[in-house]
C-alpha cells in the first residue's frame, strides 16, 4: 500500500498535522510525518519531494502557514499529488496561507482545503489512494453511510424538540 506524507513548515503546525495523523490512524493507511520548510530548509524540503515517488508515498500533505509557499514547492518538484492546507495565523486568520496555498500558476497544481482542514485533508488523500485500493474505497463509503447516520440522528432529536 502506498503511504501518505504530512510534511509541515513548523513543528507549530503540529496540532494541525494531527488532526490528519488521526484520521489515516482511523483507516489503517501507513504514513510519515516530517518537518521541512520551504524558506528554512528549502534544500530539505526540495530532496524529500523529488525523492517522495520512489519512496512508497503516493500522495502528499503540506501544512504551512503565514507566506505558505510549502506546498508549492514541494509540487513544484514532484508529479505525486500534493495537497495543501493553510494554517490559521494570529495576525491575519490564515487568510495569507490560503491565499499563498490555493493561488497556483497554471502547470503545478495543489488541491487546497480549508484553513486547518486536517481532517478533509487525510479523507482527500485517502481518496486518492482508494482509486488503485478497493479496501480503502470501502472504509471510505462505510465511513460515509456511518456520518449520513449520525446527522440522521440528530435531526431527529432536533426535530422532536422543536417540531411539537
Ligand atoms: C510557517 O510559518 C509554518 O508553517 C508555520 O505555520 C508558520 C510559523 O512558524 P513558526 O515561527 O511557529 O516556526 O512557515
């Protein structure tokens, strides 16, 4: 089975990584965690990606905040998809790493999630993997049936609450 990077800018981007940590957790998909910045360790940064293929992973995670140019560039040296997510900043909300993250010249794409879409994050690279794994697709359509179920449920106490 191919595994998933999380690669983050800042070990501050750790409570982030782990939201993604423990859905793949969840599934039972292998992975590895790494930190490697695009501004303090490009040189780090650059190697990891271009070596990513041919290292078993099949999809990676950037998590980067503020001027957020880590996903970029480590699709900029890779044909692995790369997803992004931007980390939420004191100063300006995340705005800055959303921007910088989901704004990518024509030629190397990221697939963005939202600002410290950890969870989105680990379920879109899962669902990627589940394109070549047919064990993946199913936990991912059990998890599906599983949360359509919980809303259901919810509803339902809503609906007794207030609909009387
Ligand atoms: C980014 O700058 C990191 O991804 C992090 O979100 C942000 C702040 O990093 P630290 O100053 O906390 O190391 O590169």
């Amino acid at each position: 089975m191919k595994k998933v990077a999380i690669v983050m800018g800042s070990d501050s981007d750790l409570p982030v990584a782990e939201k993604a940590v423990n859905t793949l957790k969840d599934f039972g998909v292998p992975f590895e965690v790494h930190v490697f910045s695009a501004h303090r360790t490009p040189v780090e940064a650059k190697v990891f990606s271009e070596k990513a293929k041919e290292n078993g992973f099949g999809v990676i995670i950037a998590i980067a905040g503020m001027a957020a140019h880590l996903a970029g560039a480590i699709a900029a040296n890779t044909i692995l998809p790369v997803i992004g997510i931007p980390v939420k900043s004191a100063n300006l909300g995340g705005m800055e790493a959303l921007l910088s993250t989901v704004q990518m010249p024509s030629g190397i794409p990221v697939a963005t999630v939202a600002i410290d879409g950890g969870v989105n994050a680990a379920l879109l690279a899962l669902q990627i993997l589940a394109v070549e794994d047919e064990s993946i697709s199913a936990k991912l359509s059990e998890k599906r049936k599983k949360d359509t179920a919980t809303v259901l449920e919810k509803n339902k106490m809503i609906e007794e609450k207030y609909n009387k």
